[in-house]
C-alpha cells in the first residue's frame, strides 16, 4: 500500500474507526487475544505533533509498550485520518476526538505523552480535568518540545505564511519534498537530522489523501494558542497530576526558551530533563533518552 514498509507496519497496527462524524485511524495495543492478559496495564495516550501523526512515537513505541497499554490516534487533518479541506480546525474538536476514542476504549484513566501541537490538546485535556464530570482520569502527563505559550512559540518563516492571507499559496510552494525536507530539518539538532528515509516516510504520510494542501488549514491552531492561553496557563498552574518537560534545547521554535518560561510562571513541574544537543523532535532524534527520561519520571511521581 505504502512505499515505506515502516508506513504499512504501522497501519496495520490500528484501523479506521468512526468518531465524531469522521474517520479516524486509531490504535490501541490492547488486542482481543490479549485482552485479559494486558488488562492490568497502565494506559498511555500518545498525543501528535503538526505536520506528521502517531507514527512520530515508532521509534519508542517498542520499549513503552512492554510496560502501558498505548493507545494513540492521527487527529483530523493528519497521516491516516480524514483530511477535510476547511480553513479551521480546531484544538478544541481535536481535544473531542480524544475523548470519544477512550469512551470508545473503555479507557477511565492514563498516563499522557505529548508533542508540538498535541501539548496544546493535552493542556485542553488537562482544563477538562476541572469539570463537574470530566469524561476520564489523566493521572500524568509528560510535554515534549511544543508551544505551551504562544509567548514563547518562535514560529518559523514558513508557519507565519501559512497563516497569512497568502497561505493557500504558500501551501502550494511548499508541495515539494524537497523545500518539505529542508524545512524539517531545520528544526532537529545538527548531530541528529532526519535520515533521507525517514524524510520519505514522513512526506509520504503528509502526503496521504493529498494531506500537503491542508497545512494553510491546520496551521489556525496558532490563533487557538492566543485565544485561549489564559485558560491553558491556568490548567498549567494548577494542575492536580504530575507534570514533566522533556525537551530539546537547540530548538528554535521550542528549546531551552520554552522550559525558562515554563519555570517563569510558576506552572506545576514535577520532572524535567532539558537534551542539550537536541531539537525539536526528540522522541524521533533520541528515543532512547526520552524513553529512559519519560520513565524516570514515572519512576519519581
């Protein structure tokens, strides 16, 4: 199907289930054949980052399955899910996505693992924590590099075009692999660049259902981050579970400016581990350390 072997792997891992008027593709390691063996496993929702999906998290879902049941699923816009062509998505429905497939799942409480634009869903989660009812129990939650504070969020040339009144066009530009390639790689560490495999991997999931021609789209949850930071800022501050930052510090987007801020406005943090030659896909870049970091921090909450 796929002309990376890694991408049909992956695919087969999960299905396509309905949430939410949509088609959503969705993993959950908790198979029938397992299902009462692996029932007493924690529970870890992995959360993706823009412009890629769950496939980001291939590299540690190894190690981390031994011990959770992970579960985890490509949000609208994104990899294998529907990708309708709309101006605006938003942070908010994607949060909702999220809770119909653990309603779905039968899942009531569990651990959670974010990245990029999935730190900006998990502080949404985290609000919903408040709530008379909240829908289930996040007992941690761990954040990779990503734009807690729109304040601190050093978008990239590219991003503020995309933006712009100009971004159908811009989208268009950037339809290439190569100016694709050279874009990401700009974020990651210079010792830890993406290999032209998994440059491949990543643009042919971007790519899937013409995904490239939606980044315009996508990129309003920019906006989100600014209209609704008070409410993100104060879930932060007060949260009830432990909270972690693992991040690459050579970041230009979210490095090392990210965590000074974070530790600035006095939000919870339980654990932190800054990777000093890192960027800002460190579960792709060093998924060995983040691994060892993210159950560290277990280990100590």
């Amino acid at each position: 199907m796929f002309e990376n072997a890694s991408l049909n792997d992956w695919f087969a891992k999960g299905e396509r289930r309905h949430l939410n008027g949509y088609r959503i593709f969705c993993i959950d390691e908790l198979a029938a054949s397992d299902k009462y063996q692996d029932n007493d496993k924690e529970v870890l929702l992995l959360i993706h980052g823009f412009p890629t999906a769950s496939f980001d998290f291939h590299k540690m879902w190894p190690a981390l399955s031994e011990r959770f049941r992970l579960i985890s699923l490509d949000m609208l816009g994104f990899g294998f899910s529907d990708k309708p062509d709309r101006r605006r998505y938003t942070l908010h429905a994607q949060a909702d996505l999220f809770e119909s497939f653990l309603r779905q799942a039968g899942v009531q409480r569990c651990h959670v693992l974010a990245h990029d634009y999935g730190v900006s869903i998990a502080q949404e989660l985290i609000a919903r924590q408040s709530d008379p009812y909240p829908s289930f129990e996040i007992t941690s939650c761990c954040f990779l590099n990503g734009g807690l504070f729109p304040e601190t969020h050093r978008a990239l040339l590219t991003q503020k075009l995309l933006l712009s009144s100009f971004g159908k066009w811009i989208t268009r530009f950037y339809s290439s692999k190569d100016r694709f390639a050279g874009s990401f790689s700009s974020v990651f560490g210079a010792d830890s660049q993406p290999s032209e495999q998994e440059l491949s991997e990543f643009w042919e999931l971007i790519n899937y259902r013409e995904g490239r021609h939606l980044f315009h789209n996508l990129i309003t949850y920019m906006e989100d981050r600014i209209e609704h930071r008070s409410r993100w800022l104060h879930a932060l501050q007060n949260a009830s579970m432990p909270l972690s930052l693992i991040n690459g510090s050579v970041d230009p987007v979210s490095g090392a400016h990210l965590v000074a801020r974070y530790k600035e406005l006095n939000c919870r943090l339980d654990h932190v581990c800054e990777l000093e030659t890192i960027g800002h896909y460190p579960h792709t870049e060093s998924p060995q350390a983040v691994t060892q970091a993210y159950l560290s921090f277990l280990g100590s909450s």
